[in-house]
C-alpha cells in the first residue's frame, strides 16, 4: 500500500528547495555587487531587503519539512521583516 499523502510533501519539499536553490544564489549575488559596488548610504536599504529573499526561502522550506517548528520560524522571520521595514524610518 502506497501513502500518497507522503508523496506530496516530497514533491513539495522538492519544489520548494529547488525554488529556494535558484533563488538564494541569484539574491546573494546580487547583495555582492551592492557591496562591491557601495556607492550610496541608500544601497543598505536594498541590501536589506534584498537579504529577506534567502530567509524568506529559507523560512519557508522549513517550515514545510518541520511543520511543528512553524511558529517559531515564523517568528524569526517576522523580526527580521520588522527591523527591514524599521531601518527605512
């Protein structure tokens, strides 16, 4: 007897890593250009939000393999959101 229920959370946790594969590079390499290239005080702002790409991935992968550590995650990624939007005023 096969569990199709099983199947789906795999296929959803190999969505979502793949999603969260491409997208964590692509964001990291553009972080490292606003570095190297840090013209402006405003690029830290871009920084900012640019890093809630990766923990937004992250968040969200775990919390589709660790679903009683939800909240938790949630909530890490919650404060990081709050103090990116904070830094703007």
């Amino acid at each position: 007897i096969v569990d199709r229920s099983t199947e789906r959370y795999v296929a959803a946790w190999t969505v979502a890593a793949l999603f969260a594969g491409v997208s964590i590079p692509v964001s990291l390499h553009a972080i490292h250009l606003h570095i190297r290239h840090y013209r402006s005080p405003l690029q830290r702002h871009c920084i900012r939000v640019l890093l809630m790409v990766p923990i937004y991935a992250v968040q969200s992968w775990c919390a589709l393999r660790f679903r009683a550590q939800t909240p938790i995650l949630e909530s890490f990624r919650e404060i990081y959101e709050a103090c990116a939007i904070y830094s703007f005023y």
